[in-house]
C-alpha cells in the first residue's frame, strides 16, 4: 500500500494488528511516538547531510528510507547510527521519573534491537559502511552475510522460547521476516550469479 511518498507493508500492518492485540497496558501510543522519533533521527541527519529522500517504507522492523543520490559510507554509517543515538537519549532522560520510565525502557529496547548487527537494521548498516571503509565492500558484505544469518538463528530461537513460554509471538513474528527477507536476498544473488555463469560472451 502506497500513500505518496509513504509505503506500507504486509509486515509492518501484521505487527502492528498483533502488537494491539497485546496491548493490554496502552503502550501501543508510546512505542509508536518513540519509534516515530527514532525515524525523525535518521531523516534529520539524512537532510542535514544534503540528502533527499525518494521514499519511505514501513515493514516489520521499522522503516527504510530511500534517498535520491547515496550518501557515502561515512555518512550512511551516521545516518544508521542517528536512529538509535535518538532512543538511547530519550532512555537516558526519561529514566530518571517514575511515570515515564516504560517510555524509557522502550526506548531502550528499540535502540539495543536496531543495534544487532543484521543488514536490515541500523547496526548491520552501520558495520557494513564501517567495514566497506577499512577492508573493501566485498569483505563487509561477506562478514554481513555470516552474522545475518547468525543472529537470525538466534532471533528465531528466542522468539520460540518467547512464543512457546509466555505466548508472546511478536520476536518470533520479527524473526521470520528477517529470515524471509534473508532467503529472498539470497535467491536474487543465487538467480544472478546462474544468469551471469549461462550467459556466454559475444564473440
């Protein structure tokens, strides 16, 4: 679903129906203002740098933001990072009342969550540009794959235990979105490489 420059997902519309079936303490409003504010971080930081974004996409795990000219792997890496940077400050300071300390907390969480180092959030984005720099993007994108792959096993485990103990699916439901948009990356690269192997060279 497309509304201007704004896209919605099958994903994000699935966590979001079962994060308001959960919601039994009215904490649907807050996570969605910090997660608002988390984003605001990331296109604050994008304008400041000169970019212009194309379009946004709301999934299962946050949004993704397409910018018109790509930024370098510097200025990626920070843009990533702004995200997170905004969720830790606002933990930082909203932990030290009593009422809004779950503001805090979510905060937190989202911030520690966006950090794992998987391509489709901000710690993945980061290491990868982080490693691009120093050793080539061929390397990063190796690297990028193994711990993809690694901390999606160990997010699909924690999300059975969670499912299987407390009924809480919505890890699980993250988890599998991971490992679908994993497999699918992995098939793109696969179909590629077999088109360029048969594809023979004009003589």
């Amino acid at each position: 679903m497309r509304i201007g420059r704004l896209e919605l997902t099958g994903g994000f519309f699935l966590l979001l129906a079962w994060l308001n079936y959960l919601d039994r303490q009215f904490m649907l409003p807050t996570a969605a203002v910090a997660c608002g504010l988390h984003e605001a971080g990331h296109y604050l930081v994008i304008r400041w740098m000169g970019g212009e974004i194309r379009f946004i996409r709301l999934t299962a795990v946050g949004a993704e933001m397409a910018v018109k000219r790509p930024l370098n792997y510097w200025q990626e890496g920070i843009a990533a990072l702004a995200g997170p940077a905004v969720n830790l400050v606002l933990a930082l300071v909203f932990c030290c009342w009593e009422r809004t300390a779950s503001f805090a907390g979510l905060n937190l969480l989202l911030a520690m969550f966006n950090l794992l180092p998987i391509g489709r959030l901000d710690g993945g984005r980061a290491l990868y540009c982080t490693l691009a720099l120093l050793a080539g993007p061929e390397w990063a994108r190796q690297v990028g794959r193994g711990l993809d792959a690694l901390c999606t096993v160990f997010l699909l485990g924690g999300g059975i235990i969670l499912a299987g103990g407390i009924g809480n699916i919505t890890l699980l439901v993250v988890a599998l979105w991971l490992t679908a948009a994993l497999i699918k990356q992995n098939h793109w690269k696969n179909r590629k490489k077999t088109c360029q192997r048969i594809r023979k060279p004009v003589q």
